[in-house]
C-alpha cells in the first residue's frame, strides 16, 4: 500500500500530528546531543521504548554514561526522575514506600522513590529477587499495592534499568521470564575514538549545556496513543509473528543453527513489542505507516534477552545476536 492510500486510512489530524511528531523527535535529539555524545542508536531505542510505553535493559561497562543519558532525557522531557541504587539488602518497600504512623497515630502511606515518571534502576542485577520482582510487578501493572490500597504510578512511567556485563559475583541475574517484561536490550559500547576526544573536552573544562525541555508528561501520552492508531498493513504483522516464530527450536520450518543452539525462544510479547517498536521507528523516520524494514530494526534488541542458548552454543561461542542476524 502506498503512501497516498496509507494517508487515507488515518485522519487528517493524526497526520498532521504525526509529521509534528517527527520534527519533535528530531529536535529532543538535538537537545541530548548538547550533553550525550555519539550513541546515536542507543538513544533512538530508548526513546523509541518510551514512545511505545515500554521498558528499557541497558548492559555496558560502568562510565559509559547511562546515567547522565536518563538524567538528559528526563530534564528535556520535564518530567520527575529518581535514581535507585540496588544493593544486596535493598528491601521492596524501599522502593514501593511502606505505612507509617503520623503525628495524629494514623496510618499513612509514604511513596518510595518509583513515584516517579523516570526510573533509573541501575544495577538491577544486584538485589534480590524479592525486589526484583516488586520493581518488575509495577512495571507491568503500573500501579503498586500497600497493605490493601491500590496506588496508580505516575503517567508516563518509564523504566531504564542497567546491568553491569563484568561484575557476576554477588549478583542475581533476572530469570528469562522476568527479562520478557522489558522491551528492549540495549548494548552500550565504547566510544569511537573521535567521540571520546570530544568527552574528555566537554567532561574536563568549564562548558555547561542549557537543555530545553521539549514537550511535557501530557504531550508525552498522547503521543504513545498516537502511535498505537498508526495502521499496519498484513503482512507486516505476518513478517513480524512469522520472525518471533523463527527463533521457536521444535516448532515448524525454523533454521538449522536455531535447531542447534537455542533452547527456548521469544514468546507472543516479542511479536507484539516489534508491531509497535515498528510503528514508532516509521513515525520518527516520516512514514504513515511501518514496513519490513522497520521491524527489522527494532528486532534485535527486542529479540536479544528472550532466546535462551544451550550448552552447545556457549560452548561454541556462538552469540544470541549472531543467531538473530541468521534468522534475519
């Protein structure tokens, strides 16, 4: 389906408000590049999780500034940011909040630092599971619950967890079924050579950045309800189930290297994470709608954390994203 007959499927307010949407994006890009250097596609994925109302995992060695990146981001979108720092002996009401008594002997519940519309988790690998999943319980439902009481979390809510790849002693690694709940993996990577120049001058002189804020928690929403209207042609979705189902061992026409490394594939979340990262990398590129190439950039970090390898690929060194680059 063309451009013209796409157009038609969407009102002319939708257009427009996609189009206004992209030179958005265009300019938030801007502003984070007045402070973040390089990483251009770690930031697009970010940003595209955001926009889809999805979660963030992000793996790199310390001093890549994730931090600074989700503190950026957050200071131009104008929205409530806290950072939590997980630690082995973090408990969940540290996070969620807990019930204390006040000056009148009444019982009232003090919000913890997730009332946010930012949450920068970092080192989630770090605690354990029982925090771990009140932390994983809020982001799926979006709400907590504190000795009967239902508390709605802030709108949006965005969480950007991190890992650090080197440290695994004393660590928890998040089960598969938990990691299912995070929409993107994203792999942080040395700078080039260049781009760390250009750090160590902005990092180690006077210079400050002054960031605009570019739009608000309110434009921020109806721009997620936005793009869930973008429509989709079949067989895109056909594609983007069909691409979920290659990584399945024992189900189907799947490859040879899936039927000897993987153990356990991507389930149903993939496919419908994929339909909606796509609409959004459409959108922020100038299309009305997403096609095949779409949803091939946003499979791989959406892909990454939900194939299980076996002993056979480990022991080979066959990595989940070269398997991922075989099914594509």
């Amino acid at each position: 389906m063309g451009t013209v007959k796409m157009k038609q499927k969407i009102i002319d307010s939708d257009v427009k408000a996609i189009d206004v949407f992209e030179g958005v994006f265009k300019k938030f890009k801007a502003e984070i590049a007045k402070v973040i250097v390089g990483q251009d596609e770690v930031i697009d994925q970010v940003l595209i999780s955001i926009f889809s109302k999805g979660h963030c995992l992000l793996v790199g060695v310390p001093g890549l500034a994730k931090t600074l990146l989700v503190q950026t981001i957050a200071d131009c979108l104008g929205l409530k940011f806290n950072r939590i720092q997980f630690t082995p002996d973090l408990m969940p009401s540290d996070i969620v909040g807990a019930e204390i008594l006040d000056e009148s002997r009444n019982f009232k519940f003090l919000k913890g630092p997730l009332f946010a519309n930012i949450i920068l988790a970092d080192e989630i690998n770090r605690t354990p599971p029982k925090t771990q999943s009140a932390l994983l319980e809020a982001m799926q439902e979006r709400s907590v619950t504190n000795a009967g009481n239902k508390y709605d979390l802030d709108n949006p809510f965005f969480v950007l967890a991190t890992q650090n790849p080197i440290e695994q002693e004393g660590t928890y690694p998040l089960p598969e079924a938990q990691l299912d709940r995070f929409m993107f993996n994203v792999i942080l990577d040395y700078p080039q050579f260049d781009e760390e120049i250009q750090i160590v001058k902005q990092t180690t002189s006077t210079h400050t950045s002054l960031l605009n804020k570019v739009m608000n928690a309110e434009e921020i929403v109806l721009y997620q309800d936005l793009l869930r209207k973008i429509p989709v042609n079949d067989n895109v979705i056909q594609y983007a189930v069909e691409l979920v189902a290659k990584t399945r061992p024992n189900r189907g026409k799947v490859s040879e290297q899936v039927q000897q490394y993987i153990s356990w594939g991507a389930g149903p979340r993939a496919s419908q994470f994929m339909l909606v990262g796509a609409k959004c990398h459409a959108a922020i590129n100038g299309k009305y709608s997403p096609d095949i190439e779409d949803v091939k950039e946003v499979a791989k970090p959406i892909l990454r954390h939900r194939i299980v390898r076996n002993y056979k690929a480990e022991a080979e060194g066959i990595s989940v994203d070269n398997i991922i680059d075989s099914i594509l």
